[in-house]
C-alpha cells in the first residue's frame, strides 16, 4: 500500500480499536474519546494552555447531539488537528528553505 493508504487504515484501526471497548462498535462515547485522546494526541495535551479545549472540542465533534463520536465526526479532529499541524510545518519548511518531496 502506498503512504497515504496506511494512514487511511490506521485512521479507521485507531477508531475502531477505542470504540470496540463498549456495546457500540461504531462510535466512541465520551470516555473512549477522551481515552484515544488522552493515549493517541498525547503532544497536542502538552501544548494546551488552556484545559477546557479538550473538553471543548469533545463537546463540538458531536454533531448530532448524540452524546457519541462517529467516524466522519473523528475525522473532523483529525483534519482539524492536520490543518493545523500543516500550517506550522509549512513555516518551519520556509525557514529551512526545504520541499518536502
């Protein structure tokens, strides 16, 4: 598999490995988001100056008002998360004067 489809499936091993704790394989409830969190983005914890994001970002992945995590609604931390992570790494990049392929 090329790059891009390993990060596919680890993406859906990840969620699926935290959301088969509990009756309902197809979607995290709060304390398996919070575990994957708290095991998966343990640098991104670091650098949170404020501890209510956490929370605040739990509250607003679920779109539905279901009280659960489905998979498109993880895949909206993980885009934020990337959209983020890829600015920085853009900046860093200049710096360096580099092209990353």
């Amino acid at each position: 598999m090329t790059d891009l489809e390993n990060c596919m499936e680890s993406l859906i091993k990840i969620f699926h490995c935290y959301a088969d704790e509990d009756k309902d394989k197809t979607t995290l409830s709060k304390k398996e988001l919070t575990k994957l969190i708290e095991k998966e983005l343990p640098t991104f914890l670091k650098t949170q100056k404020n501890p209510k994001v956490v929370d605040e970002i739990k509250k607003d992945l679920d779109q539905n008002g279901d009280d659960k995590v489905d998979f498109q609604e993880f895949l909206s931390l993980v885009t934020g998360l990337s959209i983020a992570c890829e600015k920085c790494f853009m900046l860093l990049e200049q710096k360096k004067g580099k092209k990353c392929c």
